[in-house]
C-alpha cells in the first residue's frame, strides 16, 4: 500500500504546487483518480446489468439441478462462459476499491513522507523535539510536525486551509468543534444516495417481476413445481435483500474511520462519493437508452 500511495503523493503534491491549497488539490486529485477509473466503472455496470439479466437462467439452473450438485456446478460455469462473464469480477473490483482507500489513507496520515517527500531523519527530528515538549505525540506524528514546525521550516509546510476548515484536525480529537462533523456528515448522506441509485434498477426489475407473478396467479393456479421454483426464488431474494441492507454498513464503517482519520480523508470520499453519484446517473441513462432500443428492434 506504501507503494501506491507514494504513487499518488507525486500527483498530489503536483496539484498542490499548482493550486499551494491542500483541499483544492485533494478535490482535483479524486477528479483525475475517478477519470482513470471510468473504464473500470463502466465496465462494473455492465457486470452488474448482465448479472440481473443472467439471475433468471441461474435460477433456472439451480431448480433443474437443485438435487446433483456436480451438474449443477458445470452447467454454472456453463451458463458464465457463454455470456463472457467472470464470476470473481465484483470480487476484483471491491478489491481495488480497498488498496485505493488504504492508500489514500496512508497518503493523508503521513502527508511529509508520502506528498512532500520529507527526509525521514528530518520527519524523525521534529518527532522528538516534540516528544521532548509534550512527553508524547498523540494523534498522527506527521500532521502534529506540520501544525508546529511550519513556520519555521517550509519543508514541512501544507496550506490545510479549505474554506476556514483546517483539514489536519481529526474528528475524534476535536469532539467541541461542529466543523469537523461537516464534511463527514455530508459524506455519508452522499454514500446513501449512492446506494439508492444503485439499488433503482434492482427494484424496478423486481416491481415488474411482482407485477407478472401476480398476473399469472390471477390467470392459472401454479403447479407443484411452479411454486417450489416461485419459494426458492423468494428465498434467494431474501438473501439479496439481506446483501442490500449489508451495503448500508459501509457509510457506517467509513464514518467510523473518517472520525479518527484527518479531514483531507473525508473531503477525498465525499468527492469521490458525489462523482461517482454524476457517473452512474449517466451510465444509467446511456444504458436506458440502449435497452429502449432493443426493445423496439426486438418488438
């Protein structure tokens, strides 16, 4: 992770020379992360469209062959090589996901190690002449340097002022002061519409899944076979719903983390959060647009 985030400390500490404001290079930097990752993004939707598109047929699968696993388990890997899906592609992407917030973590909490390229014997220096005075370094050692050596040492010198916010202060060390909760906050109401709009099309595909069920049990009594097939769908759904209320705990994680993270971490998710918000708003609306099509060509 030190890697990757030394990595990114050379791009945002080349923002920060342009912008001499830690905020606004923080804000810049997530814009360009989000770009590189738009083909990566784009190509998560599309996982996630076909995923619902291929539940029908795994459900069918899974109710034809519920009683030999074996066959089960090869029409499986069947059904995903014919539709050119990789099973473990959602598990990649989340992977990826948690090396970048590792690393932006890393980056914002050793900002002269990773951003300015501090010498380590100078960063070292500091720490115990600080030690020295208080008897202790709490917090993070790096953001405590550049709150007391900064003026007397341009080498270990960040503008951290955004709009009269310090984003050096750590929430949790700060319990009296609102200003730290205002980024979080706004974080996690952002994380919450992103889930919203994730979820939109899961439950409209469901709503008209509801709507025909209900149609063919108002025209025809279900079979034996029909309804175990319905009861193991429902059950599966559960399963989903539960998998859905489960995404819910991440804001809370992420919060939780923010609270003892400094603030240039929160301001990174919060941008992150409300480009990514504007991405699958369009992506939505391409992909709508695309299956409006087909469905005339088709009709």
């Amino acid at each position: 992770m030190g890697a990757i985030a030394n990595l990114f400390g050379y791009l945002l500490n080349f923002l920060y020379n342009i912008f001499s404001n830690y905020g606004i290079a923080i804000i810049v930097f997530s814009i360009i992360l989000r770009i590189i990752l738009l083909p990566i993004t784009i190509s998560q939707q599309k996982t996630l469209k076909k995923s619902a598109k291929m539940q029908e047929k795994m459900k069918e699968i899974q109710f034809k062959y519920k009683n030999d696993p074996e066959r089960l388990n090869r029409e499986t890997i069947d059904l995903y090589k014919r539709e050119k899906m990789n099973p473990f592609s959602g598990c990649l992407s989340s992977i990826l996901q948690l090396i970048i917030i590792i690393s932006v973590f890393f980056l914002v909490s050793r900002p002269l190690t990773y951003m300015k390229k501090v010498d380590s014997a100078v960063i070292d220096g500091y720490i115990e002449e600080i030690k020295q005075e208080d008897g202790s370094v709490e917090g993070y050692p790096e953001i405590q340097v550049i709150n007391r050596r900064a003026s007397v040492d341009d080498r270990v010198n960040i503008n951290m002022d955004f709009f009269g916010l310090d984003l050096s202060m750590v929430p949790q060390q700060n319990l009296t002061d609102y200003r730290v909760y205002i980024i979080p906050l706004l974080y996690v109401i952002t994380s919450f519409v992103s889930i919203k709009i994730t979820n939109a099309s899961q439950n409209k595909t469901k709503k008209n899944k509801t709507k025909l069920l209900e149609e063919k049990n108002e025209t025809k009594e279900l079979s034996k076979e029909e309804k175990e097939k319905d009861s193991q769908e429902e059950a599966m759904e559960s399963m989903q719903s539960m998998n859905n209320a489960m995404t819910y705990m991440v804001p809370i994680m992420s919060i939780s983390i923010a609270f003892i993270a400094p603030l240039g971490l929160a301001l990174y998710w919060l941008v992150s959060n409300i480009l990514l918000i504007i991405e699958r708003l369009i992506i939505n609306k391409i992909f709508k647009e695309k299956d409006d099509k087909e469905e005339k060509i088709n009709a």
